[in-house]
C-alpha cells in the first residue's frame, strides 16, 4: 500500500488548510440554532455528538494510515476468524501464492497470514480506544463553550484543539508496552511472510526454468567486478607513457645508407677483366 505521507507531492500546510476547512464545515453542521424555544435551547453546540463523529473519522484514518501492506488492511476486521477469511481474499490469489509451494511450505504461509489477521484486530482495537480517549479529552476541555455561529478563526481554535487531543491520546497509547509488542509481533509476522514469499518464488522460477533471485544477483556482481576491472585497466593504459612501435624501429634500424649503394658500383664499374 503507498504511503500518502511519504509521497513528493504531499504538502503537509495544504493538508492541514483541508482538513482545517473540513472541520469549519462539520462545525457549522452541529452549530445550526434551530427555532423558537428548542432553538435557544440547542444554541450551544452539542460537543458530544461533534467528538463522536471526529472520533469516527480518527479511527478509520488511524486503520488507514498505520496499514503497512494489502494484507493488513485486510486483517483489521474484528475477530480472529472474520480477519483470516478477509486477508485471505485480499491476500490472493498471490502471483506468487502458497499454491504454488510445497504443502507444507504453503500451510507456513496461511499461518502468518492468520497470525497478522489476528494481530491486526487487536491492534484496531487500539485505534478505537486512542479515537475515543481524544473524544473525551476534546469534550472535557470545551467544558461549556459559548454557542452561536461559527466563525472562521473559532473553528480554527477547535481545531488546534481537537488535534492536540488526538496527538496526546495517540501517544499516551503507542508508549504502552502491550502496544510496543504487538507492533514488534506485528512487524515479525510480515518479515517472516515476506521470506515464505520470496522462497516461494525462487521455487517457481526454477520450476519455469528461470533464474532465480539469487542467480541474477550473483550474475549482477560479477559484471560488476568486471566492469570495475576493466576500467582499472583502462586507467592504467592511460597513465603509461607512449612507447614507440617495434615495428617501426625495426625496420628503420634495418636499412643500409644510401651511400653504400653508390660506392658498390663506382668499385664495380673500376674493375677490368682479366685477360
């Protein structure tokens, strides 16, 4: 699953202006004066029934944000045998699934995947009990706040306000030591997932004829020793002085004057035969 907080184009001021805008529009929703005397009475804001739905929205951002994969999404259903058959579906059918792999090896992998489905509910448990802590701790401190019309800069005040409730119940919760190891459980499962994935691609590869994961890496290494050989030798033909060629030398070393001819036919031409 992509992380929106981890994209380039996320901006956090423009997310926290559209968020801030959101909740000046959810405001005005809960702060309509209705009529006559029932109007005077639900002047003021009903902040219970504000907190209620923010603490709704809380929860599912918290589901939606602290996912780390398909298959955790899929295992945030309540209960332990709603969660397995959910990550199952979401789970497959895997390109590279648990049919594809021995019996045994592929009832590893349905294991882990009921083991995260497990861990997966109990930690949205713990995004219920942050959202409704932040929901009590927003209505504690409104207390009795004064009614009337929304402004702009009022909504903002909240807002600030809601936000510092929920940044403080979030980590008054992950602080916990029960939430520290199930995070730590949660985060083994999915590494030892991920090794049944992986091992069961190297059997279907070979099983297709195709290089494995390991091969293709050790291929990868080699070329690159190659290439760092080969540029170490080209940098050291570089450094070396140039050398004349032996060829050349030879054939010039090689050659008589070109006086030597000239002389060996003037003693030719000196010479008389013998009568």
């Amino acid at each position: 699953m992509q992380n929106p907080f981890m994209s380039a184009a996320f901006k956090p001021d423009l997310a926290f202006t559209g968020a801030a805008e959101r909740f000046f529009e959810l405001l005005k929703s809960f702060s309509l004066p209705g009529a006559g005397a029932a109007g005077a009475a639900s002047a003021a804001p009903d902040w219970s029934a504000l907190a209620g739905s923010l603490a709704g929205q809380f929860e599912q951002w918290l589901k939606s944000s602290q996912s780390a994969g398909p298959w955790f999404t899929a295992a945030s259903a309540p209960g332990s045998g709603a969660g397995f058959g959910a990550a199952a579906a979401s789970f497959g059918p895997l390109p590279l699934g648990a049919g594809a792999a021995p019996q045994q090896d592929a009832q590893r992998s349905w294991d882990l995947v009921a083991r995260l489905a497990q861990l997966q509910a109990q930690l949205a448990s713990y995004w219920g009990e942050i959202a409704h802590d932040a929901a009590q701790r927003f209505v504690t401190r409104m207390g009795a706040a004064a009614g009337g019309a929304p402004t702009l800069d009022g909504a903002l005040k909240l807002y600030e306000l809601w936000v510092n409730c929920a940044e403080e119940s979030y980590a008054a919760t992950v602080r916990k030591e029960e939430f520290c190891r199930l995070q730590a459980q949660l985060a083994n499962a999915s590494a030892a997932l991920l090794v049944e994935q992986r091992r069961h691609a190297e059997t279907l590869v070979r099983a297709f004829g195709l290089p494995s994961r390991n091969e293709v890496d050790a291929l990868y290494a080699q070329l690159k020793e190659l290439r760092t050989q080969l540029a170490e030798l080209t940098e050291a033909r570089r450094a070396r002085p140039p050398q004349p060629d032996r060829a050349t030398a030879g054939r010039g070393a090689g050659k008589r004057p070109a006086s030597a001819p000239a002389r060996d036919r003037r003693s030719r031409r000196a010479r008389k035969p013998r009568a």
